[in-house]
C-alpha cells in the first residue's frame, strides 16, 4: 500500500528529498506523499526512504491505498520505463 504522513509531521522535510518517485511534497500543515507515485521505494529499496529519515516516523501505511508487492511493481515500471528493478 502507499505511504501517507500523519499529522506528526514537523514539515523538517527530510523525507521529500529520499523519494525515489518524488511523490512528497510540501502542503500546507506538513508534507504529504501523492499515493499515485508512490511505491513504498520498491524498485529501488528494501526499506520505505521517507520512513528510514523521519525523526518522528511520520510516514505510515495508508490504509485506504492497499497494493500487493507486484501491484507497486508494475508502478515502479509505469512510473520509470526501461529502469529494471534493484
């Protein structure tokens, strides 16, 4: 499933700069993650980026974006044709 950022946020912006996907952007209260773009770093990493450099764990699963690993698979080859997968 997607990533979203709770309200835990401290709008530091360590995470929007770790996504691969450049799915994080800044809002208006804190960042937020474009469930579109976003793939949970599969493709690139074995851990979630965002949730990696967060100081207050913000990132979480976003329960109402629930995708299987091949599902956020074939986002990473939507989002980045011809790159294979690490």
């Amino acid at each position: 499933m997607a990533f979203k950022i709770s309200d835990e946020c401290i709008a530091c912006g360590s995470c929007e700069a770790e996504c691969p996907n450049e799915a994080i952007s800044e809002g208006d209260e804190f960042y937020e993650i474009n469930p579109d773009k976003c793939t949970e770093c599969v493709g690139f990493y074995d851990t979630q980026q965002c949730l990696e450099v967060c100081p207050v764990e913000a990132p979480g699963a976003d329960p109402d974006h629930q995708e299987t690993h091949d599902e956020l698979l074939a986002k990473f080859r939507a989002l980045h044709p011809g790159q294979e997968p690490a």
